[in-house]
C-alpha cells in the first residue's frame, strides 16, 4: 500500500497540507473521533467536534487515504495526489452500516452514492488531468469505461452500451440542466444542435469535484433518461487560504481563483474563466485555417457554511462559442458542396442556481437545490451562387431553458434502515425552428411545460453483507400530460471479503427530444408519450489485495413507446442524433440492448495505473415496418486499455520532479450506416438513402492510439506541470459519415480526426 517512494520521504522541503471533514452521509452530522490514516505511513489523525481532520507537512506524492468509525463502513480513497501548489482538502462522507464490513475501496466521497447504485461510475479531476487526450472534459474520461463510445472525434457526445446520446441527462449539484458545452454541433453529420454533446464541456476541470456516472438501472432520485447520467459536482474553494490556477494549451488560456470571503469567515469562493486558444490567434489577426472556432466561459461557486451542519451555496457557468465558416471568393478552389457556403453558429449556454442543506434532528437530512439553465444557438447557412452572391437556404434556431428545483428529506430511522422522500420539478421551455432550403420549413413551434418527478427509496442494511433499495419513481409531464409510474430495486450481497454481487432492476422514462415534438408535418406529435424501459443489471466485483479491482455486468434493456412514423417506414427516435423529423410520427417503436461488460482496474501503485475493459453487445429497433433492424449505434464490441507510469526524482539540489506517461488505445466496432441511393442523389443534388435498407452496413473498426508525457515540478510554494497529449498518435483514418457530394457528384467518405498534439502548461500557487 506504500504510495510513495523512499526518496520521496527524503524531501521533506515539499510538504503540503491535506484536511477535511468526515460527516455522516445521512445526516450531515459531523463525525467525531472518526480515524483519517494515510495507509503505507505512520501520518494519521482523529476528527474534532466539528468533525474536521488536519494532516500538516505532508509530503507531497500519492497517498491511500483511509477513513473509518465505530459502526460505519471505512472507506479507503486510493488515489490523492499532493502538490506543493494546492492543500488538499478532502471531505469524505460515511454510512452506518448494521454488520461489521470490511473497508471498501472507493473514489466517492460520499457512502450513499455506492449503496443506492451498486454500479455507479466516479470520475475525479486527478484522472481527468492524468489520462490521455481527455481535453480536461469529464465526458472524455468516461469514453474510457466499459460500454461507453465517443460518438466522434470532434464532439464529446457519448452513447452507452447502444444508445443514442440523445438519451443521457446532464446534471450539475444533482439538478437537470440544459446541454452544457460548446460548439453543440460538433462533430455532426448536418452541423446541427444535439441534445448532450459538443466541442468542449463549458464547466472546467478547475471546477469539478468528484462526480458521478450513472449507466443504466440507475436509483429512484433520477429520471428523464434511458441510457444514463452524467452529474457534475462543484468542489468548495479553499476557505483558509488563498490559491491561483494559471494554464495555457491548445484548449485555451485559463485562470482560477479561489479563497476565503475574509479571515474569519468559513465561506469560500472559486472562479474560473477560460478563453479558447484559437480565439486569441484570431484576435491576433492569425489564420487558423478554413474555420474560426473560438470560445470562452465564466463559471463560479460560493459556499455559505451556517451552524449546525447547515450549508448554502450560489453556483453558476455561462459559455459563448462561435463556429465560423466563409466560403472562398473564387470557385477554383471549390472541391466539396461546402466550399461554397457561408454558415455561421453560435451557441450561448449559461446557468446559475443554488443549494441548501441542513441536518434535521439527529437523524435527518433537508437538502434543496434550484438552478436555470438556458441554451440558445443560431445557425446561418447561405450558397455562394456564380456571382458570389449569398443565397440563405439554412436558418436554424434552437432555443431550450430548464427551471428545475430538486428537494429531499432522508429519514435514518437506525443503522439498517434509512427513507428518503424527494422531488425534482422542471420546467421545460422550447423555441425551434428550422429552414432548411427556400420555402421548406419542416420544425417550426414553442411551447413549455413541468415534468414533475416525486420519488421514495427505502435502503435496508441488512446482516450477512446484504443491502437491498426499494425505489418508486413517477413522471408527468404538463406539456401534453404524459405520465409512467416507474419503480426501482436493487440488492447487494457482500458474501465475504472484496466479493460484491448486485442486481439492479429499473422502469426508466424520457421525454422526447424538442424537433420532434414540433415537427410541422403534424400536430399531433405534441401529443407523443414518453419513451421507456427496462434496465436489468447484474453486476459483480472483485477487490484484489494488489490494490486492484475485477468488475463485470451483465445488462438488458428493453426499449418501448419509442416514437416511429405513422407510416410504415425504418425511422426510429432511437437513432437521432441530430437533425429535424418531418413526419408525423407514432409511439408505437421498441428496441433492446443486451451484452455483457469486463473490467480489471489497477489504482495508481508504486507509480503504475491501469484500466482494461472487453464490452461486448447488441443494439437492435423496430420501426413502422415491423423489421428488426441494427441501431446506428451498435458496433458489437469495445475495447479499451489505458496505463501509465510515473518516475519521482529528487535532484542532488533538491529539486523535486515527477515524469509520467500515459497511454490509451481504443478498438471499437464501427457505427451502422444507411446505403446511399447514388442516382436518386445525383437527380435531388443532395443525399438520399435507401431507407428499406437502414443501418445495413457496418463501418469499419475504429483504431485509435492516445499518449500524454508530463513533467510536474515541486517547489516550496508552487507546482508546475508541463504536458504533451497526441491524439491519434498512429494518424488512423477512421470513418465518420458518408455523404453524398454535389460539388464532386459523387459519395463521400468524412473521416474523423487525424494526429493532434496538445500542449499545455499549468502552474499552481
């Protein structure tokens, strides 16, 4: 468990502080005389009467953090990395157990995130800033986990085990928010708005706490998604201190702050801001190249602490991003169809809200949290005709804002048993519209309506390792009065020490996505029910005593009132990407994933990491026609090996500094693609597919190989990291799309990305 080295013992010039608080997870209330180890050292601490730990003149390296309390389950944290730079502050929360359990290795510091989902998902900044081409955005990370692919290079929508992106739900502070990245239309076929993907996420690392990935079978406090969740948490500033992060690279320029409001207060700010690197070279008057992609993003998080255990909090980010193409004055250099357009999108993302929590009694827990968020995104497409002149065919407006609210109260009746009631109300609002050529306008409305979401979950902590949630969930939506009634469960069976069984069952539900709702082909397709379906989970994990862990599920999930055409026809809602429906369209559609998941996880020991997974599924729909066709995401298989390695090295001077280097490779199945009718193409001057045949041909197999070197520097009151990312090191031309061009009057084949080196530099003081 020694984390690290003898020679980094000897450097004592380079220590830091690591501090926190241990609270209990159902209450909030402090911990007192709760045991914070550093495992491998003799650096340990007992809790106050404020449940607050302190570890002064640590030195700096990796450390296996252990906590643990008479009657609750230990926990041990096995990644923390301190730098001279920051003092880490590492707040844990832990669970009354009913039987005596052995300590569980974990990278949440909150107990109930692992006893309400069994298979949760945690993603820390130190592996968002550790692992290879990730651009410092949590839903790069999470493409390196069993079942979950990129969709493309460009764009950081993501499908899981088979699923559109269309059906995760973003959260921040446990509230549903709008699309919160940049460029939303990146890396799409028709350079149009998608739902949950983009260029960049608008929310900084800087920012991030951990955070959690839900991938199915998920517990009875989310709803509004079939495939998963991804919720953002905001870590504190530092309340004792002052501190500045200051990092420069191919992403942009960035600057955080962070610190107490005065000398006596408790209360913390954290701001951040980031401004895009080839947005300063345009300022510059620098050609970037054929497009001009810029962005910038503000965002913040002030924390409030009251007595008692009682905490408020204002949180808010806000982002701006442009994606500029002008065609060439001379038609010489025209080659494809978009040579000749002028098309310019911006996208405007911002939200703010904020949070309450209070311990009630001695054995409950009131937490509220409130935010709104809004998207607005323009795009212009105008064709350069003989003359050069603009013709405007393509004008899109995608206007959506979410006022969502979230409220519980959990009950701890005692050690076994624990009740939590809660409610997540959310306003939707939609502005849309969509013309794609001269007089053709086929998604044009407003409209808005609360879904309305109350929840209970009923946990047993029972004897003999065994946990078990009885979850009920409803949904109802005011917008056209669509309701399910959706319940949850899930047991775990501990049956001795490292082994893990659960089982995880769900009814979940989505609310379609806002161009199909207002598709003018139809008006009842504002009358479209949700989509639902069955998740089933099983689930078992090995704990190894080398610090490494073994996971595999086994998952199905049966997709049903999925929305189709009313006319017999392949289109299905599961499919969409992005892109406006001109159909009247039914919920008579149904789909099914199944496959099963395999990991093997290595915590970073002696220096070394690494994290294999093996994914092998099906995705398959139905559509109007009634044949059983593959979905546009179903590659069949996934493969994912990412590693690294480190080297501490103290100099003869004293200078402190850490070599790393990390690697990923990626072996996925291709996506499912549509034939292209060539000769119906030719006469339309635009694409078109041969619908009977949908998604009846495979892509090839998508090949791609990250690398990231870093050096970090210590020095008594500052760290500095230097780092190099190539993405697609072996320069792999993987498909995205086929098309048909009209410039060329032929059918296209789009790749993705080719090699990208990324470098940055980051210091903090």
């Amino acid at each position: 468990m020694l984390l690290i080295s003898a020679s980094g013992l000897l450097a004592q010039d380079f220590t830091q502080i690591l501090r926190g608080r241990i609270t209990d997870t159902d209450t909030g209330q402090p911990l007192v005389g709760a045991s914070v180890q550093l495992l491998g050292t003799d650096l340990g601490t007992i809790t106050d009467t404020e449940g607050i730990y302190r570890l002064d003149a640590v030195p700096v390296g990796r450390y296996r953090l252990q906590v643990s309390y008479v009657g609750f389950q230990p926990v041990i944290i096995p990644e923390i990395y301190l730098t001279s730079g920051k003092e880490e502050v590492r707040d844990v929360a832990l669970s009354e157990q009913a039987a005596d359990l052995d300590a569980i290795v974990v990278r949440a510091p909150r107990g109930d995130v692992y006893t309400t989902s069994p298979t949760v998902k945690t993603l820390t900044v130190e592996e968002t800033l550790r692992f290879p081409a990730t651009f410092f955005d949590p839903a790069r990370l999470v493409t390196t986990f069993a079942g979950v692919v990129q969709d493309n290079d460009q764009g950081n929508g993501i499908s899981i085990r088979g699923n559109s992106p269309n059906s995760l739900l973003w959260q921040l502070e446990g509230v549903d928010i709008v699309n919160p990245n940049h460029t939303p239309n990146a890396g799409t076929f028709s350079d149009r708005v998608t739902a949950n993907g983009g260029g960049v996420n608008i929310l900084s690392a800087q920012l991030l706490s951990t955070s959690y990935f839900y991938t199915g079978a998920f517990p009875a406090n989310y709803g509004n998604a079939l495939s998963g969740i991804m919720d953002m948490r905001l870590r504190p500033g530092n309340n004792q201190q002052y501190e500045f992060t200051g990092q420069a690279g191919l992403i942009g320029l960035e600057l955080a702050t962070e610190g107490p409001f005065g000398t006596d207060s408790q209360a913390s700010y954290l701001v951040n801001y980031r401004y895009s690197f080839v947005g300063l070279l345009s300022l510059l008057g620098v050609d970037v190249g054929d497009e001009d992609i810029s962005f910038q993003d503000l965002s913040f998080n002030l924390v409030f602490p009251g007595k008692k255990g009682s905490e408020f909090t204002l949180f808010g980010m806000g982002g701006i991003s442009e994606n500029n193409f002008i065609a060439e004055r001379d038609s010489s250099l025209w080659e494809i169809r978009k040579d000749r357009y002028d098309i310019r999108f911006e996208s405007r993302m911002g939200a703010i809200g904020s949070t309450y929590k209070t311990p009630v009694g001695e054995r409950g827990l009131w937490h509220t949290a409130a935010a709104f968020s809004i998207l607005e995104s323009t795009r212009l497409g105008d064709r350069l005709d003989d003359n050069y002149e603009a013709i405007r065919l393509e004008d899109d407006v995608y206007d959506q804002s979410k006022l969502s609210v979230h409220s519980f109260y959990q009950y701890k009746a005692n050690a076994a048993n624990r009740l939590r009631l809660g409610v997540n109300a959310t306003l939707h609002s939609y502005d849309i519209l969509s013309q794609q050529n001269v007089g053709s306008v086929p998604v044009s409305g407003t409209g808005d309506g609360w879904l309305f979401q109350p929840y209970v979950n009923w946990q047993s902590k029972l004897s003999a390792g065994l946990t078990s949630n009885l979850g009920l969930h409803y949904s109802h939506f005011g917008f056209n009065g669509s309701n399910a009634v959706e319940p949850r469960a899930s047991i775990e069976w501990a049956p001795s020490s490292g082994n893990r069984w659960s089982l995880s069952y769900g009814l979940h539900s989505q609310l379609q996505q806002p161009q199909l709702y207002f598709s003018s082909a139809s008006d009842r397709n504002q009358d479209l029910d949700l989509s639902k379906a069955h998740h089933f989970v099983l689930g078992y994990r090995k704990s190894l005593n080398s610090g490494s862990q073994i996971t595999t599920e086994l998952f199905y999930q049966s997709i049903f009132n999925v929305p189709v055409s009313a006319q017999s026809s392949s289109f299905s809602a599961l499919n969409l990407l992005e892109g406006f429906i001109d159909e009247a369209l039914v919920n008579e559609g149904t789909g099914k994933n199944y496959g099963i998941e395999l990991s093997w996880q290595q915590f970073v020991s002696n220096g070394f990491y690494y994290l294999f997974n093996a994914t092998a599924y099906q995705s398959k729909y139905t559509g109007s026609d009634g044949i059983e066709r593959d979905t546009r995401f179903n590659g069949n298989y996934i493969f994912n090996a990412t590693a690294g390695k480190e080297w501490r090295r103290i100099s003869k001077k004293g200078k402190d500094r850490l070599w790393g280097i990390n690697f990923r490779i990626a072996y996925l199945g291709g996506y499912r693609d549509t034939p292209i009718d060539e000769t119906a193409s030719r006469t339309a001057g635009r694409t078109v597919y041969e619908t009977d045949r949908a998604f009846s041909i495979q892509q090839k197999s998508y090949f791609r190989t990250d690398l990231r070197f870093y050096l970090k520097r210590n020095k008594a009151d500052a760290s500095r990291t230097l780092s190099l990312d190539i993405q697609n090191l072996t320069n792999a031309e993987n498909t995205a799309y086929s098309y048909y061009d009209a410039q060329q009057n032929a059918v296209i084949v789009q790749h993705q990305l080719g090699l990208i080196p990324m470098l940055s530099y980051r210091v903090e003081f």
